[in-house]
C-alpha cells in the first residue's frame, strides 16, 4: 500500500453507490484532497445487515498491485519555481562623477580634521577614494557609500548625512542613489554587498 495510504480516510458525507449491493449506502475511502480510492468499491457499506461489505484500501490496493491512482500523477500540485530577477546596478560613470567636491562632504571633512595630523591629508584622501565615499550635495554636503561588489559592478551608494565635527551620523538624513534617481532606475531592484567588497 506504501504511500497510497498516508492520506486516506472514510468520507465523512456524501454517499456513493454500492457496487455490491447497489444501493446508495456505501461511503468511500478518500484522499485528503476528496478524491475517491476507487468509488463504489474500495469503502464500506452502510447495509450493515444486508450488506456491509467493507474494503479497506491496505487490502485493495493488494488485490490490485497494478493499480495506480491517476492522482499522484494528474493532480499532484507541481511546485513553482520561483522567479528569479537579477539584481540591477548603477552605470559606473555616475560614481566616478561623485569622487570629487570633497570640500563640502561632511563626513570627508570630518576624517581629515581628525586624522591628517596624525597620517596626512593624501593618506586620508587616498582611503576615502579606495573605499569608494562619493559626495552628494544632498543635505548640504553629505557622503555617499558606494556598495561595489567582488566584480566592480556597482549595486547601489547610499547617502547619509554625518555632523562634520563630531563625525555623527544623522539618521534623518540618508537615502538610496537609485531611490533619489529614480526616473533614471524605475523598477530597481537593489541587492545588496558589503561595503567595501570590491577591496576583496
């Protein structure tokens, strides 16, 4: 019987023809989705004293080994395969366009008070460069994170807003590139990498 019988029970309503007696009292084994085993055959009568046949499925299914209910193979629900859209990018010359006016970023301004005493100016310059901060003049002058991935294609930058002397980030003040241009990427469909993952 194997699998056949991990999902069959008596029919609770609804009665079929007797095919023993021929009377309209036999109740059907069914499968959970309410397809009979075989109707009128495989089931029991409600003619207890005239009839009363009962044929469960262990046995029918031995009476008939060959026997193969057209359900496993015509509605057995196929699983769909999800859908998958590739994730879009940014054209690479709208980045390089952002790799520069570092006078008004806020957050480059902040590295170099702190740190160009200590490394240098060029140093401090050249990390914001390798690790991809553009500026935006968003929010008076506000940095943008590239996200670039292992394959140099650009997924999106995100933009935020930092205090220049403190080096704080201001949480009212960020935004996705592809979010503020969207008339330029409708339908974008961000996928995310690290930060810095084109360093790798």
């Amino acid at each position: 019987m194997g699998r056949y019988n991990q999902d069959i029970q008596l029919a609770k309503r609804g009665k079929a023809v007797c095919s023993y007696c021929g009377k309209k009292s036999f109740v059907n084994y069914i499968y959970s989705d309410g397809a009979p085993v075989a109707d009128g055959v495989c089931g029991k009568c409600d003619r207890a004293d005239n009839c009363g046949v009962h044929y469960p499925p262990r046995e029918y299914f031995k009476d008939n080994p060959t026997f193969k209910p057209a359900r496993f193979s015509q509605f057995r629900p196929q699983r769909k395969r999800p859908v998958i859209t590739p994730p879009s990018y940014i054209d690479s010359s709208l980045m390089l366009d952002t790799m520069r006016g570092y006078e008004m970023n806020s957050f480059a301004k902040f590295l170099h008070s702190t740190f160009d005493e200590v490394a240098g100016a060029d140093i401090v310059q050249a990390n914001i460069e390798r690790y991809a901060v553009g500026t935006s003049s968003r929010y008076g002058g506000s940095a943008i994170f590239w996200q670039v991935d292992q394959f140099g294609r650009i997924r999106s930058g995100q933009i935020i807003g930092y205090d220049a002397t403190s080096g704080k980030r201001n949480h009212k003040q960020q935004n996705w590139v592809h979010s503020v241009m969207q008339e330029n990427y409708p339908d974008y469909k961000l996928e995310q990498c690290y930060f810095g993952s084109h360093l790798i």
